[in-house]
C-alpha cells in the first residue's frame, strides 16, 4: 500500500466528508427551488456557508462558494480589480499561476515582488514599489498566506496594512493555510481571501471566496444570480457539505500540530543526517508545520520521485516538465536557488494520517537510493 505524502497537492478525503457527501447526494433538491427538496438543499448549504464564515472570521454572508481554489482566486483578483477600478495590480514572485494568469488578465501593470532567499515576501521591496506608484494609483496586492512549495508563511498582516495605507488592496490564496493554521480574515485585515475543500481533506473542486464586510467585488461567473449574484450557478451542494465537513475536522485537528511538527522535524533530521549537504527551502523561516521541501545537491528530483514511487512512498518534486523540457520552478528561482539545487529539490508534505513508522520506512528507502546513486558516481 502507497503511503501518501503529498498532502500539498491534495489531501485524502476525511471521513466526515465523505459521510455528510454520501447523504447530501440521496437527497434532490436545487438550492434555488421553491418546494420543499429545494427548501432542504438551501438550508444545508446556507449551514455549510455559516460553518466556513465562522471558520474564516467573516460574516455568514460574505462567503461565496466557488469550484475551487482557482476560481476562487480568479474571482477574489479579477471580481476586486474591476469592481475598485484598481490601477496596479501587485504579485509576490512566488504565487501559484492561478494568481500569475489572473493578474496578466487584468490588463493592469504588474509589479512583482521579490522574496528573500527563505521565501517570505520581502516587505522592504513592497515598500519600495509603493512608494514609486502615482499619488492617485489604487494598487491591488495578491498574496498567499502559506506557499505550497515550501510551507513558508508570508507577512499578510504587514502586508495588508502597507497596502490600506496606500489605499489599496489586498487578496490573499490561503489555499495551504487553511486547515493547517488558524486562519480568520478579520485577523489579517485583507479584502478577499480564497480557500480550497480538496487541500483540507473534502472534495475537489469546490472552494471559497471570503469577504470583508463592504467589500466591492465584480462577478465573473454570469447566470442564475446565485451566491447573492456575485457567482452564477447551481451550487455543488453535496460538495459544499463535504467541504463544511472536512472544515469542521480539520478545525479540531490543529490541536494536532505540535505532534505534526514533531514528525516533519523528525524526518527532516534523520534526511539530514543522511545527506549532510542537503538543504531544507524555507528552513530558517516560519513554515507550515506539514511541509518539507528538501534539495539534495546531485540527487536529481525526478529520480527521487520514480524510486520512492516504485518503492511505495507519494511524494512531489518542485520542478515541473512542460514538452518535454523539466523546468525549474518559479518559487526556487525566486528564492535565489542555482537550477542544478532546484532540480535536486523534493516536496514532503504530511497530513492527518501520516504515522511515525511511515516516515521511518520512507527515510529508510530515500537513504537506500541515495546510496544507490552515490554508489555509481564513485563507480
Ligand atoms: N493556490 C495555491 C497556493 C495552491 O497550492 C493551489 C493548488 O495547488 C491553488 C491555489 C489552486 O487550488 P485548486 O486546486 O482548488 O484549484
């Protein structure tokens, strides 16, 4: 049996998930209908809504639901854009490309923001693009709470204060935060702020967008006028269900992270001694405590991935192959990573049924190909 340990890219569904989706899906009802079955379905998700308001430190009303991170993303940058007349739109240079692709259709100009070599946004260069915009500019910021890659967590609240000062804006993807910190946009003090129902163990394919009180925000989705028109559609209700569920769940586990903590540490530890020469991305930074991201000069990432595969073990590499050409990713390069690390650099990422032994175990099978690989560059 494969012990899965890439939590980053999605997560197994929970139980409480499935459970409150497998009932969701014996009841009919569209959310819109007058009758009774529609009656149902409305209440069920304006529950699932309060669950996720209560989750994010918003009002019940200022959730939108959505098919995912993406499209929450998508909406939370374009919707706030058009809707506040922004003239700038603002980037970290690590966003994932869904904030990337969004920003380039705004039309607007774009100004990225360099992070520092442990992959936190630099505040000094975000001052420094402030600074040099137009006295009349409205600028809009996106940032992600957690990066996917790394775990490393940026400065939101900073950020979002510089941003208000300049009388601008700001979005925050905490598609890899939520479930794995608190996270309450009241707290953060942003505009927008998009989560994700597959990163936290409920369904793919749904997510949400949520508001600041007031906050003028433009549809991209046209059609029925559902989600207070702000995204036409039938809503995804066994979905939605599913997502306040695993919500709920993941909640209750953050008394958990120390111990997760604990585990990513321990194996950390053990690769390091391993393969002294390695080096842990984001290491010296506050990170998400389910996330390892390790480059082992001249064990390339690619061969890493295949012989943990073969061996049983789901782990990521940070690299992506595009025609068949490996690319480095766009988060190392910004942190300032040669392409020779990058290609060596391997994600772990640890969830709720991640155990000790199986950690163990997959150290075990990493050292054993590491030595395989060093055994036939002596050869
Ligand atoms: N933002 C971040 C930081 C992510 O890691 C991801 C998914 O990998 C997304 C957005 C997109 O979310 P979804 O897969 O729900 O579309």
């Amino acid at each position: 049996m494969t012990v899965y340990l890439d939590y980053n890219a999605t997560a197994p569904l929970r139980d409480e998930a499935r459970e409150a989706m497998l009932a969701a899906y014996g009841a009919p009802g569209n959310p819109s209908s007058v009758h009774q079955a529609g009656r149902q379905a409305r209440s069920k998700v304006e529950q699932a809504r309060h669950t996720l308001a209560r989750a994010l430190g918003v009002a019940t009303s200022d959730v939108i639901f959505t098919a995912g991170g993406t499209e929450a993303n998508n909406l939370g940058l374009l919707g706030l854009a058009k809707a506040n007349t922004c003239t700038d739109v603002l980037l970290s240079a690590i966003e994932h490309p869904c904030i990337q692709m969004a920003a380039q259709n705004t039309g607007l100009p774009i100004h990225t923001i360099d992070v520092t070599g442990d992959g936190a946004l630099d505040l000094a260069a975000l001052q420094g693009v402030l600074d040099r915009l137009d006295s009349d500019s409205r600028p809009l910021l996106a940032l992600m709470m957690a990066n996917n890659e790394t775990g490393v967590l940026q400065p939101v609240e900073e950020a979002a204060k510089r941003l208000h000062k300049a009388d601008g804006l700001v979005h925050v993807d905490a598609v890899q935060a939520f479930g794995k910190i608190p996270v309450s946009l009241a707290s953060i003090g942003a505009d927008s702020l998009a989560v994700s129902a597959h990163k936290i163990g409920g369904p793919m394919g749904v997510g949400a967008l949520a508001l600041t009180c007031g906050t003028q925000l433009s549809p991209r989705n046209l059609g029925g006028g559902q989600e207070s028109g702000h995204r036409g559609g039938t809503e995804n209700v066994p979905g939605i269900i599913g997502f306040a569920a695993a919500a709920t769940a993941a909640i209750d586990d953050l008394d958990h992270n120390a111990d997760m903590l604990a585990l990513r540490d321990h194996v950390q530890q053990r690769m390091l001694v391993l393969a002294p020469n390695a080096v842990v991305l984001g290491g010296h930074a506050p990170r998400l405590c389910n996330t390892l991201s390790i480059a082992t000069p001249g064990f390339a990432a690619d061969i890493q991935v295949m012989s943990m595969d073969l061996a049983g073990f789901a782990i990521s590499s940070g690299s992506a192959c595009s025609s068949g050409k490996v690319k480095s990713s766009a988060v190392m390069v910004a942190m300032g990573l040669s392409d020779a690390l990058s290609f060596c650099a391997i994600r772990i990422s640890l969830g709720q049924t991640t155990r000790r032994q199986d950690l163990d175990a997959f150290v075990d099978a990493w050292g054993e190909a590491l030595a395989r690989i060093q055994l036939k560059e002596c050869g």
